[in-house]
C-alpha cells in the first residue's frame, strides 16, 4: 500500500523524495531546487543510500544544480536509446579480484565528495587526484567490471 500510495500521485512522491515543499526542496521554474541554506545536493531529504529505486521517471522532472539545468527524464531517455533494458539491472560486480583497488577508490571518492562538500577541493588537485586513481589500479579495476559487464549483456 504504501508504495502504491508513493507511486500514485506527484505530490506524494516528492513529499516521499524531497521532504516537505518550502522547507526541505523549492520550486524555480517547473525545477526542483535545494534550498538556500543547502551546501550541497547530498542534503536534499531523500538523498540516502538506494533512494534510486523509488524513482518514478515520469514524475521525477528537473534539477537545477548551481547554474544547471539537469532533466532527469532526458538523461533517462538518452542512457536507454541503446540500451535494451534499465541500464545494469540484474547486475552486481564481482570485485574480488580488485578488492584493493576498489576499497582505495571508494575512500579517495568520500574523501572528495567531503573536500567538495566543504569546500577545500581545489581545481589544481584533480590531476593529483586522477593519478592517484590511476596508481592504485582504477584502470584494472575498470576493465575486470567491464569485462563482467559484457559477459553479463551477452547472457541478458
């Protein structure tokens, strides 16, 4: 019932996304937008962990984030214009055999989304930051994925 409820009407499904209308998202023209005090998108009310499951594409519209305008419906639409099913549906990595590579990039990833969050990430680093990805097996792991990623499409 409840996900009947989420799913059946707009106004139900922001209140279940974004959190109260005014107080937790606003509206700029047709656009959802953070509020003023917000820093970042990652303090919008339903920005958790698996939140993209409860995404309902018609009723999801746009963003603006900073000075963009991001259209979720037109990415949505763009991602499956060659894709025959919802993009990676049904597939989970197997990262065994990049275990270090993927722990290195996924604490170097939060510890850039926190500088950014607060603000100290400069431009000048992500060359550092790039390398640093590259030294510590980004490009394997990318390629083991990949590899898993294309056996799984052949089969699906």
């Amino acid at each position: 019932m409840f996900l009947n409820w989420i799913q059946s009407d707009r106004e139900n499904y922001r209140l279940f996304r974004y959190g109260i209308h005014g107080r937790d998202y606003n509206i700029v023209n047709e656009c959802i937008t953070m509020p003023d005090n917000a820093r970042s998108i990652n303090e919008l009310f339903a920005s958790w962990i698996g939140a993209s499951a409860w995404i309902n594409i018609n009723y999801e519209g746009s963003y603006w984030i900073g000075g963009n305008r991001f259209d979720m419906k037109e990415y949505w639409q763009q991602i499956v214009v060659n894709t025959a099913c919802v993009p990676h549906s049904g597939f989970e990595p197997d990262y065994t055999s990049v275990q270090s590579a993927w722990l290195f990039r996924r604490s170097s990833f939060t510890s850039l989304i926190i500088e950014m969050e607060r603000g100290t990430f400069q431009d000048k680093d992500l060359d550092d930051y790039i390398n640093r990805m590259k030294k510590n097996g980004a490009d394997e792991l990318v390629r083991v994925i990949q590899q898993q990623l294309d056996q799984w499409k052949e089969q699906n």
